[in-house]
C-alpha cells in the first residue's frame, strides 16, 4: 500500500532513426495510496511501456518516478521488483513452470521474507495451503504439481497469488485476464478484486474492457499515442455508463486518427 508519482515521463524507441517512436509523452500522474486504476487505450498507445517504466525495464529520455516517497527513477529492475508485483497476459510469464505450485509461492515468498528459498517450513507450507484454498480452486491438493500442468486460469489465480503474497507496494496486471474464457477471466477478476481489496493494495490495471475498466478500481484512465488524454474518479466515473465510456474514449483518441488523416489527405 503506497502512493506513486510519476513526473514527465518521457520515452522515444529508436531515436534519431526512421521507426524513432514517442511512445510516452509528458505523462504525469499522482496515484495515491490505495488507488486501483484501470488503464485502457488502442494497440501501441503506450500502457505496456507505462508498465515498463515503472517496472525499471529501460532508461526513461526524462522524467521521475517516486514510489512510496523514494526515488526509483535509477533503481536496477531487479530491486524494484521487490516492491512491484506484475501479472502479463501470458500465465507463464514471470512464474517457473518446471517448478512447483509450493515452490513458486516460497520462491515468491522469500522476497517478503527475506531469506533463503531454502529455508521454508512447515508454517510456511500451511499459509501457502490455506491461501491456496482460498481460490477455491482444489489447488490446495496440488501443491506438488508443477505450474506449467495447470490451466490458464488457475495459473492466473496461482499467479496473482505470487505476485502479492510478499505484499508489494505497487501490483500492475497487464490485460492479465485476456487470454482466459469469459467464465474464467471473470473468477479471475473477482479474485484479483478481493485481493487487492483484502491487502489494501495499489494497483494499476490495463484492460480493454470498458465494462471492467469502469467496474473494477476506484480511477479510469485512457492512453493514447503516449499520453493520459482522459482521467476520471470518484462521482464523475461513477455517473459514466459503458456506452458513455466509449464516447469519450472515441472522442479522446480521434485526435490522433484525424492527425493522421490529415498526414495522409
Ligand atoms: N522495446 C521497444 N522497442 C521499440 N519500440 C517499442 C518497444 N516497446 C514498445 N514499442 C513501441 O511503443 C509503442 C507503444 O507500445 P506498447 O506496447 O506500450 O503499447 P500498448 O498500449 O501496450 O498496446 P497493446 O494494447 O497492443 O498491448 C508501440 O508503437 C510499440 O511498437
Ligand atoms: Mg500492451
């Protein structure tokens, strides 16, 4: 549970040359304590590399990031990811599929509690078994199974449990229910809604789901050719339907099909 700011970030891909992309543009934000944004926009209007951004993944061109009042702008992406969990679309990103259900949670474990993987007991197994019973999806008696035998969802639902289990400060799901079933990608969101609410985390989630995006968290924001071209809270967002959501969705990123348009006509 913690705030985050990010001041002018800026990042060209490829600079100086013929693909040189602006893939994030001045973008500023306070996210507060207990935030759960949900962040949509087009293919390519810069939400994954926000995400990047924040997770150390490149050299930003400009620009600040301020995680619980302390400066990470030149923290190594292996040192924030003890405060940073993350959820991909793809399940086996960022979990060891030759390895097991028990030994991915101690592996993700061990960050909270800050010794050797090795070193796991048996209280730890138990805690392991009862949040894993908490799913509800019988993984409790597979705990010796290997991740990568399990489904999409369940090891979504194992995944999510990973990635907060050493209570990050910040937890950012990239469209981390997109490949799953209706059926599926709706148990997944439920539990990542509990979750999140259950460990006061902040949280930042990319969708591109209207319906979700407005239903899920607390604060909608629209990316568009590297920018925030929309940011709606509290009343405001709550008084939105889907179909007005997409209007000013429309509205927000007509700029830029109009500038091309324009390039091209
Ligand atoms: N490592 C990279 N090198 C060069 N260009 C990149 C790199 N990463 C992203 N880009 C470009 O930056 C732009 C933004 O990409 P990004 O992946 O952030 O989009 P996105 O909003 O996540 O889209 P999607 O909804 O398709 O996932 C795109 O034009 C992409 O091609
Ligand atoms: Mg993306």
């Amino acid at each position: 549970m913690s705030s985050l700011s990010l001041v002018g970030l800026q990042k060209t891909f490829e600079p100086g040359t013929p693909n040189a992309k602006v893939a994030l543009d001045r973008v500023s934000l306070e996210i507060a304590d207990g935030d759960f944004i949900t962040l949509l926009g087009s293919n390519g209007a810069g939400k994954s590399t926000l995400f990047n951004a924040i997770l150390g993944k490149f050299r930003l061109d400009r620009g600040k990031i301020i995680l619980d009042g302390e400066d990470i702008t030149r923290l190594k992406d292996y040192r924030r990811a003890y405060h940073i969990g993350c959820l991909y679309q793809n399940p086996l990103l960022g979990t060891a599929p030759n390895m097991t259900i028990e030994e991915n949670l101690a592996l993700a474990y061990t960050r909270k509690a800050s010794r050797s993987f090795f070193a796991v007991n048996r209280r730890d197994t138990a805690y392991f078994r009862d949040l894993l019973r908490e799913l509800h999806l019988g993984l409790e008696d597979r705990m010796k199974t290997r991740m990568g035998l399990l489904s999409g969802g369940q090891r979504q639902a194992a995944s999510l449990l990973m990635a907060t289990i050493a209570e990050p400060k910040l937890l950012l799901l990239d469209e981390h229910t997109a490949a799953l079933d209706p059926a599926t990608a709706e148990q997944v969101m439920a539990l990542t809604r509990r979750i999140v609410a259950e460990r006061h985390l902040t949280c930042m989630m990319i969708t591109h789901n209207m319906q979700a995006a407005l239903e899920v968290g607390t604060r909608t924001l629209v990316m568009d050719s590297g920018r925030v071209v929309l940011d709606v809270a509290g009343e405001e967002r709550a008084a939105l339907s889907v179909p007005q959501l997409l209007e000013m969705f429309q509205q927000k990123t007509q700029r830029s099909l109009d500038n091309d348009r324009m390039l091209l006509g």
